[in-house]
C-alpha cells in the first residue's frame, strides 16, 4: 500500500468518525431542548403548587396559639 493510499484511508476514517460526531452533536442537542422545555413545565407546575399550599394554609387557622398552654393547666 502506498503512502497516499494510506492517507486516503486516514482521511476517509476521520470524515467517517466527524460525520458520526455530527450526528451525536444534534441527538444531544435536541435532547438537551426537550429537556429545558420539560424544566420550565415542571417550574411553572412547582410555582403553582406552592401558591396554592400558600391560599391553603392561609385558609387554615390554628385552633390555639402555639405558645399558650393547654387548657388543662
């Protein structure tokens, strides 16, 4: 085999692996989109969530104050 032959074969090798990179590079790419996309769903979820927990226990009053004593004393 000559030395051209061989480059060519080289050069044929890392064409061959950029395009598999490529291909890598936009899988990750999209995932990585889907990803923060589901992010910002599950922010705007907790946000709510936590509002509501919020009204919930501002509806709901303690029966006695924390820090006065059970009436049996």
């Amino acid at each position: 085999m000559s030395e051209m032959d061989d480059l060519r074969q080289r050069l044929m090798a890392l064409e061959s692996h950029s395009a598999h990179q490529d291909g890598t590079i936009e899988d990750l790419s999209e995932m990585v989109s889907q990803q923060w996309t589901e992010i910002e769903t599950l922010r705007q979820t907790l946000a709510e969530l936590r509002a509501r927990l919020g009204r919930v226990e501002d509806d709901v009053a303690p029966a006695a104050p924390d820090d006065q004593p059970p009436p049996h004393y």
